[in-house]
C-alpha cells in the first residue's frame, strides 16, 4: 500500500513512549509513505538512568533527547518536536492556567503546522495511570478541538502564517485482553482498530534499544511486544458502536 499524502501525528508525554503502543504502526505507515510526526512534551528528566537516580538532570535530559531523536529516527519518523514540560509536573502544569493555555497551544500549533489527518496520544486511564500520560491525553483531545477553531490562538496563527486544520481522526493507544492481564492494566479504552504489524515488529525493539538509559522497561516492552502478537490496537474516538477498521486511515 502506499500512502503517499497521508499524514500521521503522535502525541507522547516522554521519550520512550512511543515505543510501547504504536511503535510497529508508525514504522509500516513510514515505510509505506505516510509522512509520520511524533510530538513529545517533555524531555523525561524525571526518569530513571538504567534503574538508577541520575546524579545530573540536565545531563539526563540531554541523552534522553539524543536517544529519542535516535529512536524516532529508526521509525522512520519524519517529523520530531520535542517540547521542555516538566517530567512528572504536568498536573500541575494543567492547573496553572497561563501555564495550561501554553501547553495547549504548543499541540495546537504542531497540528496546524504538519496537519495530519490522524492523531494518536494515550487514552484518558493513562495506559498504566501515568498522571503525565492522563494529562497529555486530556490536552490532545482539546487541541484536536481548538485547532480548526479560526479564533483559537488566533493572533499567532496569523503570526506564524498557519491557518486552522481539524485532524478528521483522533485515537487513543489501547490494549488487548491479554496484555490488560499480563501488565495488570486499568480497564483500556474499547478496540476499534486492529492494524497489522507483522514484519515491523523488531523495528519497535530496534527504536526502544536507541533508548540506551532506559533499560529497566524492557521487559515490561518485551511482555507487552508479546501480549500484542501480529497487531497494534487503537481506540477511535466517538466511534459508532460496533465499528472495526484495519487502517487508522480507513474511510480518509
């Protein structure tokens, strides 16, 4: 299949999450042509290093960003915009409403910018109950909303030469019954969409291996490669009862 002219956008809280839930898909989409943008809010200064403490934050942050540009290039990624949110704060980032609205209106821009017609980010349980994931998601379904609004963040659309654009898609990450029960996950999002990764699998692996300081996920990474066998699930939202696609793309 080629796809030339479609474009894909995800909406991740940390390097490394891509990772986990559409790492296969956008390798396929790439491959197959889709122009693939990965947006990250933060630079993941509050992780670990090999399971250990970092001793330096800003010496993490910097690897980290290293590593993402690294694994998204593996991907196939051909946009990558890293944001400085603060890893582990952005709760409080969403209560400060100057804040919140700055925040908000990065994801909006990036939209307007590469206007892709599918986004994907986290569902609202966060996959795991990440509080960064919970609130990424929560601010990419408003995004998504606001950013064909002409009067949202008007004055720097127009500053920017950016003109409004409404994705026509937007998923969220979800996960099989097997990999709910292996991982002890929150109850995910329902499945819409089974896309078929067979083949770009160790292509995931590949990327997640750039993520060098990151090595206390991967097992958890190898259990949930598992757990999802030959297909990467997605929840369309607002999706009629009973829908089922093969293609984030399907009926675009």
């Amino acid at each position: 299949m080629q796809r030339d002219g479609q474009r894909l956008m995800v909406v991740m809280p940390h390097p490394d999450d891509e990772c986990f839930g559409c790492a296969s898909t956008i390798a396929r989409y790439g491959t197959e042509g889709a122009a693939v943008s990965l947006v990250t809010m933060t630079r993941g200064g509050a992780g670990l290093w090999n399971g250990r403490v970092p001793g330096e934050l800003r010496q993490l942050t910097e690897v980290r960003g290293l590593e993402l540009r690294e694994a998204a290039s593996e991907l196939g990624v051909r946009f990558l915009e890293v944001f400085d949110y603060p890893d582990g704060a952005l709760e409080r980032v969403e209560e400060v409403d100057a804040v919140r609205a700055r925040l908000l209106g990065d994801i909006v821009r990036v939209i307007r910018s590469h206007r892709p017609q599918v986004v994907v980010t986290f569902g609202p349980e966060g996959a795991y109950g990440h509080p960064d994931h919970k609130v990424v998601s929560r601010m990419t379904v408003q995004a998504c909303a606001l950013s064909g609004d002409p009067a949202a963040y008007e004055l720097e659309a127009l500053a920017l030469g950016i003109a409004p654009w409404s994705p026509s898609k937007l998923y969220f990450q979800t996960a099989t019954t097997m990999a709910v029960k292996s991982l002890k996950l929150p109850p995910q999002p329902p499945i819409t969409t089974r896309v078929l990764i067979k083949g770009f699998q160790e292509a995931k692996l590949r990327a997640f291996a750039r993520h060098r300081t990151q090595t206390q996920e991967w097992e958890p990474l190898r259990k949930f490669v598992a757990s999802q066998g030959d297909t990467e699930v997605f929840s369309l939202v607002g999706a009629a009862d009973g829908l089922r696609e093969d293609d984030l793309f399907h009926g675009i």
